[in-house]
C-alpha cells in the first residue's frame, strides 16, 4: 500500500513530477539563454545607434565652428 501512495503522489493526472519539474527546468534554461541572447543584442544596436548619433553630432559641431570662424576672418 505505501508503494502504491508514493507512486500515486508522484504521478498525478498522468503526469510524472519529476519529468515534468526536469522539463520546465530545461525551458527555463532556455529562456534564460534567449534572454541573454537578445539583451546582449539590444545592447550592441543601441551602442551602434549611439556612436552614429554622437559622431553626426561632432562633425556637425565641427562644420558649425568652421563656418564661424570663416565669417570671423
């Protein structure tokens, strides 16, 4: 009768726990990965994003310091 308990609270509804704890294990390992994957992703397109802006920005500064010094001669 024990036997017949501990394999009743292990299997419930057809479901084996510990195959399924081992499952949404394995799909949360992923998800951390996937995660990761993407964060490091945002990261680097915003680093680019952010080197292109600040490099337009400087040269602009530099074509407007140019111009006045121009007008200033």
């Amino acid at each position: 009768m024990g036997l017949a308990m501990l394999k009743n609270d292990r299997i419930r509804n057809g479901l084996d726990k510990k195959a399924t704890e081992e499952s949404l294990q394995h799909m949360l390992d992923q998800l951390r990965l996937l995660d990761q994957k993407l964060t490091t992703s945002i990261d680097s397109e915003v680093w680019g994003c952010f080197q292109s802006h600040y490099k337009e920005i400087s040269e602009t500064k530099k074509f407007i310091r140019g111009t006045i010094e121009c007008y200033h001669d």
